[in-house]
C-alpha cells in the first residue's frame, strides 16, 4: 500500500474516532504522494472512522484537480450546471483500481492547493467561534504567538466558489508571509489543517481544539428530571402527525434525552438562540436547520410552523426541543442520531457563540443555496438509503410473524417499503424473519417483539415498545392464529377455548390497542384481519376455526363503523389454503384432511389445488399482496371489506 494511503487511512480513523472532533457529520482529510502526482483524499458516504484500504477513499490526480479550480469556463456557469460539472471532472481525475463509484470529497479541489497532508473538521470548540459574529478578532488574538497566523476565510457558498476564494486568499497569504497557512478558519464552516506530514496536522489539530476549548462553556453533568413516558409518547405521535402533514412523510419519532440537551435547555432565551437560523451547511443539510422550540404540545401549531417554513423556502424541522422533555427526531434510524449530535453541537456552539459575543447564521440566501445544491443532497441520500414502494417508511405491526402467513406478510410490507414490528409468541421464531428480511432487504428497519396476544398485558407492553422505538403506528395485521382439527363430537373444549383465546380475544386486544394509538396519533390506519375461506363457507372437522375466522370477520366490519371517522379502514382477508411454511398444515392435520377426504396424506395439497378455478397453488406473497393492496392509499376508500385470495374457490357475494 502507498505511503500516502496509510498515513490517510491512520488520521482519518484517529480523527473520526473522537467526538470532539468529527460528531455527527462532516469532515475530510488527504494526503499527496511524495512523488507530488496524487493525491488520496476521503471520499463521500463511508465516515472517517470507517475509511480501510478497502474504501473510504479515492486516488486523485493532482494536476487535473488543480486544473479545475484555474479553469475559467467552469466559474462563468450557474451554480446548479457549475457544481455538477466539477463534480464530473473530479471524477475524472480519480485514477485508482477501486471500482466503486464512491465520489470523492466534495471540498476535494480545496485541498489540492494545500499542504501534503489535509484535515478538514468541524469541531464544536471551533464552530463557536467560526459561528461568533466577532470570530475572526477573537481568533487572531487567540493564536497571535504562532509564526504562522492563521488565516480567516469568510463566508462562502461550498463548492467551488469556496475552493476559489480559498485558492486567492492562499495566494495572498504567501506574497504576504512567504509560506502557506497552516491553519485556516473557515466562518460559519469549520477548519482546515494542512502540514507537511501528517503527524504534523494532527498535533496541530490538537493545538487549536485545545486553544479554542479553553474559556468556552461546557456542559455540566446534571440530574436530568425524565418525563413521563406516556408523556413522551404522546408528544412523538403529535410530532409525527405535524410532520406528516407538513411533507407527507411517515417517519419515525425518536426521543433524547441527556445531560447536554438539559443544560441547552436551562439557558437563558434558548426559544430565541434557536430562531437565529441555520449555522452551517452541515446543520441545514442533516438536521434541515436548528431545532424547533416547543414549549406547549400542540399539532395545529406545529403544522403552522413546518409549513410556514417551507413557504419561506426553507426545509421543515426535522428536529424538535420540547419544553421539560427534551430532543425529539423525525428521522430514520440510521440517521436519527446523527440529527441529535448535530442538534447537540448546535446547542453548545449556540450558548457559546453568543457568550462570545452573539451568534452568527447562515443568511436566507446562503441557504437557498445550499438547499439547491446537488452534491449535498447526494451526500444525504447516502446516509439516508434510498426506500420506495407503496407503504414507504409506514409502521406496521404483524401478529404470528413467527411463521406461515404472518412470515409472508411481514416480508411483503417490508418489500413495500414499511417498517415492520414482528410479533409472536415464539421470538426465536419472529427473529428468524428479521433475519429473512434482512438478508433480502439490508436496509430495510424491522423490530422483533415477543408478545402473547391473548394476554392483554403483554399486548399493552408491546405497543408501549413499538411507541418507544418507532413513535406510531399505521398498520395492524392479525395472523396469529390456531386450527385445532377435530370432529365436533371429538373436539376437547380447552382446544375449543384456546381457539377463542388467540383467533377472537387476541385479535380483539390488538386491534383494540393499536386503534387508541391511531386514533390519538390523527393520521387514520389500516388493520386487515387475516381471516380464512372457512370463515365464509364452513369446513369439516373445523368447529372452533370456522366460529372464529367467521367471528374475525364480523368484527372487521364491526370496527370499520366506529373508526371510519377517525380514518382508519379495516378489512379482511380470506386466504384459500396455503401450505408454504404454515404450522397449521403439520403432518397431523394432514392426516385429518386426508381423511376427511378419503386420501392419501401426499394427495392432499394436489387434491386443494384441484380445487381452484385456476388449478394453482396460492403462496405466501399472494396474501401478503392482498395485505399490501389494502394496507396502501390505493384501497383509501376500501373499508368493512372481505377480500378473498383463494385461487377461486370462495365467491363473495
Ligand atoms: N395457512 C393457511 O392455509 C391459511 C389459510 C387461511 C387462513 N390462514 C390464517 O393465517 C394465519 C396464520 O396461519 P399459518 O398457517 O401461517 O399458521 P402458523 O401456525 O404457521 O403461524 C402462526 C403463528 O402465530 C403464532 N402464535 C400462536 N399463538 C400466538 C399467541 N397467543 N400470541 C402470539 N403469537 C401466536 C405462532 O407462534 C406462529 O408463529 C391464521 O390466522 C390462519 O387462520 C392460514
Ligand atoms: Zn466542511
């Protein structure tokens, strides 16, 4: 491995592996070969401490680096055409045997014209001066013993036009002190260090954190009074309804709390240090800009403030400080706790800022900029992943997920698109389907709950752990059910009980739980009850399954009167008989149908598919389509509905 690569891969690791240095977001570092030709430099989407020799990086040639900033052409386009041509001339220039199409730094052009080795951070120590309105007096005076005194870049939109403004005022410095600088303060941005090794950038890293950190407030650790959790819980639904009417997104809500949040918010005026605006691109393109102050929980209001937001042009909030509660985020997982480091950077430089003399913010222009420009908006659909499908980011919670149907249905929501809780009685079971899922679908966000559904208590419990992970609910699926297979005249009354318990009673306390949810939520809902064709036309041997698939579907209609008002549809559907994975279909009710019919057991599946009007064996995704299908904002006018997927046996009238 090159010299170069090493070193690169050793400072970023070191650097991205301290808070103090790289929290949530950005930061970038290279390194140029000694023969002067290349450089290596981070490249966007992997995290400094995750950069290998694998990934992580890209090799540059300089020349052709350096030549984009010195062609003129480039600089006469508009912003949109000029960033997206840079970017494909930084592509060109990468000359390595990655075959990855990882872009390279974005501020790649800006560390060409530097020093051998470059780091680039935006540590909270140096955002509460670069966010100062009188930062750059108070950094000259900070470092005005060093040989080389830093040098003060204002504010510039990213991208080129900062690669260009960095690349004069370079050049200004040298005619001026006869060297290059190696510490540059980038306002509203961050710092650039730049030496001839890279142990040299790091130990100067050191030195400015260390300089900067000295007389700036911290955060002290105190008691934190925790609120309520059903306190919480109610303010993530408010939150996630606001959200959702304000941009049509199902996101999930999540809460922090901590010693960091607490003391933001025992600060004098914090509803005014957060309405000073963005801070830096790296606030507006992760978080969309500071956190929202809320000091009374009402969704009318914040609706007016997301929308009122985006009327001005700018993102909605994704972040919300509630009075007395703390943080919470409307954000994926994977990238909820960066919004919160970030929005706990912003409280630290904010209380700073303005004991430094008053908080400076991103203008309105500046971030109408920054809002339009592709490459960070490139950057975060890397760390968002990219999701589609019919029931995108809904949360959805699946009964008997352990097996069979419910096993098909979770996998098929999760194919759409939801996020999905899998619930069972046997967890093992239920963990086994997140594994399923996960290997065909790495991205997408599923829970494992382990729940009786027959005992309202562990019913109640579950959705207190689907609140306290996903912060609401859309969709309800009941599948967990029994067929204890017995002659009437034969069948023992605790398996007739036992039926009751889970096909009736469990699908009742789900549906009565997850509806308090939707209903106090205000987004509507969808729940479909797995029924059965036994539930429309009786079967043999089959008692207590045909009282109770028929009982599931009555009660569908049932709730579909009381919650049409409040938006949530609830259906049935009725599946013909499907073999693949189900418990149901073991050896011995095998061997009951087989008798039944008069049969051998290996004839029984063949003699089911004869059965149906188009002579073919239904699977699971069948059903889990029928699900999805009402489940979705095709079915919106849908409700009390029993849909049967039987391959055409049972025809509903
Ligand atoms: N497979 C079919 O042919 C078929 C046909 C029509 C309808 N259905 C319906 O589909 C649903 C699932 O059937 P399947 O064949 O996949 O069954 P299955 O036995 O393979 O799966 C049922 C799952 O429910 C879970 N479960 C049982 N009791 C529970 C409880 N008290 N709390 C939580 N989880 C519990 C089990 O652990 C199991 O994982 C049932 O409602 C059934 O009536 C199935
Ligand atoms: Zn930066």
């Amino acid at each position: 491995m090159n010299k170069a690569l090493v070193e690169l891969i050793r400072i970023s690791n070191h650097t991205g592996k301290d808070p103090a240095l790289v929290q949530g977001g950005g930061g970038n570092t290279s390194v140029k070969t000694a023969d002067g030709k290349y450089m290596y430099i981070k490249a966007s989407g992997t995290a400094l401490k995750d950069m290998d020799d694998k990934r992580g990086w890209r090799r540059m040639r300089l020349d052709m680096v350096l030549d984009v900033i010195r062609d003129e052409t480039i600089a006469g386009l508009d912003a949109q055409r000029r960033e997206t041509e840079v970017m494909n001339r930084l592509l060109l220039a990468c000359d390595d045997e990655l075959n990855d199409s990882a872009r390279p730094s974005v501020e790649a052009h800006l560390h060409a014209f530097l020093d051998t080795a470059v780091i680039h951070l935006h540590p909270n120590v140096v955002g509460a001066y670069v966010n100062a309105q009188n930062g750059k007096t108070l950094l000259e005076r900070l470092f005005h013993q060093e040989k080389k005194p830093p040098l003060w870049v204002p504010y510039t939109d990213p991208g080129f036009m900062l690669a260009r403004t960095i690349s004069r005022r370079v050049q200004a410095y040298q005619a001026e002190y006869g060297c290059k600088p190696a510490i540059l303060f980038l306002e509203k941005h961050g710092l650039f260090v730049t030496a001839p090794t890279s142990n040299a950038a790091l130990r100067l890293v050191r030195k400015v954190i260390k300089a900067c950190g000295n007389r700036l407030k911290n955060p002290l650790p105190h008691r934190i009074r925790e609120a309520d959790q059903a306190v919480i819980h109610q303010t993530k639904l408010t939150i996630r309804k606001a959200v959702f009417q304000a941009t049509g997104q199902y996101l999930p809500i999540h809460h922090f709390q901590d010693h960091e949040i607490a003391w933001f918010m025992k600060q004098k005026d914090v509803a005014g240090m957060l309405a000073a605006g963005a801070l830096s691109p790296d606030e507006l393109v992760y978080a969309n800009g500071p956190a929202l102050w809320i000091d009374k929980v009402d969704s009318d209001r914040i609706i007016k403030r997301l929308i009122n937001q985006r009327e001005k042009g700018d993102k909605p909030a994704l972040a919300f400080l509630v009075k007395n509660q703390g943080l919470f985020v409307a954000a994926k997982e994977n990238v909820a706790q960066t919004i919160r480091d970030i929005a706990a950077g912003s409280f630290f430089i904010r209380v700073n800022a303005r004991f430094l003399g008053g908080i400076a913010t991103l203008s309105k222009r500046q971030r109408t900029f920054i809002n339009e420009w592709e490459m960070e908006s490139f950057r975060r659909a890397l760390v968002e992943g990219v999701s589609g499908g019919d029931l995108k980011d809904r949360v959805a919670v699946v009964t008997g997920a352990g097996s069979g149907l419910g096993r098909s249905i979770a996998l098929g929501l999760a194919r759409a698109g939801a996020m999905v809780v899998l619930l069972d009685i046997d967890s093992i079971a239920a963990a086994e389907t997140a594994q399923t899922i996960a290997r065909e679908i790495p991205k997408a966000s599923t829970i494992v709950c382990h729940c009786d559904v027959t005992s309202e208590e562990s019913v109640t419990s579950a959705f207190e752990g689907i609140l306290e992970t996903f912060g609401g609910l859309d969709i309800l699926v009941n599948a967990a059910g029994v067929a204890p297979p017995y002659p009437l005249i034969d069948l023992p009354v605790n398996k007739w009980r036992q039926a009751l318990e889970v096909n009736l009673t469990g699908y009742f306390l789900m549906a009565k739980y997850a509806a308090r949810i939707m209903i106090d939520q205000g987004m509507g809902g969808a729940i479909v009850n797995l029924s059965s064709k036994s539930g429309l036309e009786a079967s043999k041997n089959n008692t207590p399954y045909n009282a109770t698939k028929a009982g599931e579907i009555h009660m569908a209609r049932g709730w579909a009167l009381e919650l049409g008002s409040h938006g949530i549809r609830v259906n049935s559907v009725c599946p013909g008989n499907v073999f693949e994975g189900s418990k149901i279909w073991n050896p011995q009710y095998i061997r009951v149908c087989a008798k039944k019919y008069g049969i051998k057991p290996e004839e029984v599946i063949p003699y089911y598919v004869s059965k149906t009007a188009l002579n073919k064996e239904i699977k699971g995704q069948d059903i889990a389509d029928a699900v999805i299908f009402l489940c979705s904002d095709r079915a919106q006018r849908i409700t009390g509905q029993t849909l049967v997927s039987d391959a055409g046996q049972v025809m509903v009238r």
